[in-house]
C-alpha cells in the first residue's frame, strides 16, 4: 500500500525546503507548490516529476518581540551528591530543600506501595525502570498512614494513566504529601554511580537561591548511620488490626486455621499487607510502639510476637534490642527485615551496613532447609554477618545475588526471621507460607504447654 503522502516511487516523504518564520504575520502559513525535477539525468526527470513544498509558519510573536514560553517544561531542580556531581531534572510533586540518602529500587511496578513503606524513611528512592507513573495511585494500595521516604528520582513521568483503579496521579498525589519528585535525569547514569561507590547521600532542591556549593555542604554534613529512624514512623499507642486481606488477591484461602492466636507485633514501621496477612492466616493482633516494653507484652500472654520491618541502623535503637533479649525464649518470635537484624543483635550477633543494599522485587533467595529458590521483595540497608552468630542459630536462607544471609532459625529459642518481605508478592508467592510457619510454631508451644 502507498503512504498517501509519499510517491509511489520514493520511500521517504517529501522534501520540506525549509521553515522560516520571520516576517510573517501571525497564525499565518503560506505553502508553495513547484514542480520541479529531482534527477538530473534527462531519462529519470521525466518519471520523476515530484511535487516538493516549501512551507513557512509563524507563531505571531517574532513581529512583536515578546518572548515566547516554552511548550514543555524546563529543568528547575537539582539533585547534588556528595561526590560533587550535580543533577539537572525537571520537578514534581512538593518543592522546596530536601536531605536524604540515595538508593536504587529495581522494582518493575509498586512504585505507590514503595512510597508508603516507612522504611525507606530518610532515603530517596531512584527507580531503574524507567516509566513511572502509568498506573496513577489508589487508596487500596497504601502500605502506612503516610510517605515517609525524603524523595523520588525517575527517569520518566507519564503523562497519562490507564489503570481502571487509580484515583489520582502521581503528580498530585506527592504534592498534596509534601513528598518532592524529579525526572528527566539520567537515572542509569546514577544507578552505576551508586553501584561502584555505595549508597550516597543528596540533596534536592528547587530553590534558586541556594547555590551548588551550599547544596554539596549539606550532603556531606547529613548522615543517615547510627540515627534512630524508627521512633519517627512507629505508632504512638497500641492498638487492634482486625482487616484480612481482600478475597480478590488472597491467593492462599485455603490455608485457614480453625484455632486463633494472639500475636503481639511490634511496629518499627509495620507494612499493612504484614497485618492483613497475619489476619488471613487467622491472627488477632496487638500492634504496639517500638518502645513497648517487653514487660507489658508479656502480661497480654500472647501466643506469639512479631518484630516488624523498619528503617535505618538497627544499631541506631538499642532500646529495641534489649526488648527482643526480653522476649527470646519466652514466646515464639518471627522477625521482618528490621525484626530480623533486631534477632541477630539480641543473639549476640553482628550487623553491617551493605554496599548499596538490596531494595527490588526480583531478588532471588535460596532455602537452605528444603533446597528451594524463592523470588523476593526487598528493601534494607543493613545484613546480619553470620559468623558473628553464637552456636545453635541456622542461618535458613541465602541472598543468591551477593551470599548475604536472608534468614535464620533457633529452635531451641523458638524463633525464625526473614531478611525479605513474604507478604509483598512481587510477582510470584513464593514466601508466603512462612506465615504458615508461624502459625505452626505458635500451634506447637501451645499444645506442648
């Protein structure tokens, strides 16, 4: 078939000689049509008679000299880290100055459920997908009350959305959070950066005012090591989860327990989809501050106690670790994430900061214990060095990306512990029957008391 606006013996469009807008008046295009040979060769102009345009268009305003705003918008935000190279975006969201640590999510989609986890506090996620924002966000999809991280770096923010959920658009959604957003910045560039030197800190910034070097100041006078992150994102008083998860994405229904227990989870920054599993699995829960003391969880007689996910430096809150040296031993214990380094320290043993962390939802983990791999959604800074362990801890699960330990069990002391997040589903359900787990462990104290 022939491009109706080419010649059938050509295969580009028609030559356009030219634009030229000055001297014209205003929405006005004047379009010129000659004939004219293509060919010099005497035996081709005659088969070749083309007919070429000469078009010339104008805005108005070259007459006038008033300055013409660009169609789209310009880069009016910074991004500086503190190795001194400097970021040029585009905004959206809140505006303003804001301090945080870069890290990189390799995540495909949840970009709302990211937003709302509280452990990515004191931090600016970068995306390494590229296109953000095609599915807008939704009440449904909330991981916490609020956006705890500092910031959001993409490559692209779309324009449109087409997902039959959505509410709202990203745009708006961070403006009315407070929450500052940057794109159209070279966010592979970033990513590599990140890689080879760790995690660094930054600072973005729409304010003209501050210059580069005040922003590089300030990037390398914050720090996010050794600062308790945990006290700003727990809850202030304890209170009763009751919601399930919704029967349109509970894919294990038929794991239902005729017994209930009572499991008292401690929020460093509790996700929801932990509650609502825990619910599923057939939990009446306690959610308590991350200062609870061990003594007043004790005297609820709970089956069982949750340590929950979290932000920054487990070294940062020894008071946690001392209320989970409480609990050991006492009533069995199931640790998330922040939970499971907590696990580690209280044990006696040693966490570190990693490199550039793992924060995805394709990360593959293997299970010692039946030889299985599972792909998991991650999201921590910190790993528990497992030779610092005292003798009778298993470490149940491996990191297959770096050998970073992602699991642990004591038996003896009744407890178990994931690095990762069994109830984020990032694709696959690979790690939510460690919730069975739990409840069979908490079954078998029971029957044994």
């Amino acid at each position: 078939m022939t491009h109706p606006r080419r010649s059938p013996l050509l295969p580009y469009p028609f030559p356009v000689s030219g634009f030229n807008t000055r001297r014209m008046a205003t929405n006005a295009m004047y379009l010129s049509v000659t004939n004219r040979p293509l060919l010099s060769r005497p035996d081709t102009i005659k088969a070749l008679q083309v007919r070429s345009f000469t078009v010339r268009c104008s805005t108005g305003s070259v007459s006038t000299g008033a300055a013409v705003p660009a169609p789209w918008k310009l880069a009016d935000a910074r991004l500086v880290l503190e190795d001194g190279s400097i970021w040029r975006a585009k905004s959206f969201g809140a505006t303003g100055t804001q301090v945080g640590e870069v890290v990189f999510n390799t995540s495909l989609t949840g970009y709302q459920e990211i937003l709302t986890d509280p452990s990515y506090a004191g931090q600016f996620v970068l995306m390494t997908n590229p296109h953000i924002g095609n599915t807008g966000v939704n009440i449904d999809d909330e991981e916490s009350i609020q956006c705890f991280l500092a910031g959001l770096i993409i490559r692209s923010l779309s324009i449109s959305t087409s997902n039959y959920r959505c509410t709202e658009s990203l745009s708006d959604y961070l403006s009315k959070r407070n929450i500052m957003g940057i794109y159209d910045v070279d966010t592979r560039a970033i990513t590599r950066r990140l890689r080879e030197d760790g995690s660094l800190i930054g600072v973005l910034s729409t304010e003209e005012s501050k210059t580069d070097e005040q922003l590089l100041e300030m990037s390398r006078t914050w720090d996010i090591v050794g600062v308790d992150l945990i006290s700003s994102v727990s809850c202030k008083k304890p209170y009763e989860w009751v919601e399930k998860t919704g029967s349109e994405w509970d894919f294990n229904s038929n794991r239902r327990h005729e017994e209930t227990f009572h499991v008292v989870a401690y929020d460093f920054g509790i996700k929801h989809n932990i509650l609502r599993r825990l619910a599923s699995y057939g939990c009446k829960i306690t959610v308590v501050p991350s200062t609870w003391p061990a003594t007043e969880t004790l005297k609820m007689k709970p089956d069982g106690v949750l340590f929950s996910n979290g932000p920054g430096d487990p070294s940062a809150v020894p008071y946690a670790v001392e209320t989970v040296k409480d609990i050991i031993g006492k009533v069995p214990i199931f640790g998330i994430c922040m939970g499971h380094q907590l696990l580690g320290q209280a044990l006696g043993g040693k966490t570190y900061k990693m490199k550039f962390g793992h924060h995805g939802g394709n990360h593959p983990v293997r299970n010692l214990r039946n030889g299985s791999v599972e792909i998991s959604a991650q999201n921590h800074n910190y790993a528990v060095d497992p030779e610092s362990l005292p003798s009778g801890v298993e470490v149940t699960h491996v990191n297959l990306n770096d050998g970073s330990c992602a699991g642990l069990a004591f038996p003896q002391q009744k407890l178990m512990s994931l690095q990762y997040h069994p109830e984020a589903s990032p694709g696959p359900h690979d790690s939510d029957l460690v919730f069975d787990h739990f409840v069979e462990l908490m079954r078998r104290e029971k029957q044994s008391s």
